[in-house]
C-alpha cells in the first residue's frame, strides 16, 4: 500500500478511525500518534531554543524519524533489502545508501 493510497483512504474514512496511523500507548494508557509525538518533541525543541537562531530543522527532524524507521523495517524483514525497499517504497539502491548514512549496513 503506497503512503498516497493511505492518504486517500484516509480522507475517505471518518475522522476517528486510526487503522493507518502510526501510534502507541504512553504510560498513562493515552493513545498517541506519532504525529502528536513529533509535534511534541518540536514545541520542546523550539523552547528551549528560547529564541537562538537554528538552521536545518528539516533534516533534523528527517533523520531522527529515518533512522528507526529504517531500524525497525529492516528487523521486520528480518534484513532483506528487497523486500524493506518494496515496504518503504523506496529503490534498493536508496535504501542501501540509506542505511550506510545511518550506519545500519
């Protein structure tokens, strides 16, 4: 399922229905998303920040998402690329480049 399929399911579905969204459980038993997560973790950043200029929150943010997620897909397959790239949607050889850059090859 590509991420534009799931996209447009979405859209199609009510509101409430989290089937496509990646989530967990927090401690307290609250449902989070990782969206919420993310937009969490970016309100803390920028406070603390407390006004100093900052550059490259993009890639910041890429790479702390691409890495695990890249982590995790690849124990999923149990570390066949070819199937990981399918998964991700991604060429073979993007994913290997990928996962040298995050030292996980």
């Amino acid at each position: 399922m590509t991420a534009e399929t799931l996209a447009n399911d979405k859209m199609a579905q009510p509101a409430n229905d989290d089937i496509h969204q990646l989530q967990t459980v927090n401690s307290s038993g609250k449902t989070v998303t990782l969206r919420d997560s993310v937009e969490v973790a970016l309100k803390n950043y920028f406070a603390q920040l407390d006004g100093a200029p900052v550059t490259e929150v993009y890639q910041l943010v890429l790479s702390e998402v691409e890495a695990p997620l890249l982590e995790q897909v690849m124990k999923y397959t149990r570390n066949n690329q070819t199937k990981a790239s399918t998964m991700l949607g991604l060429n073979r050889g993007t994913l290997r480049k990928k996962l040298k850059q995050y030292g996980l090859l």
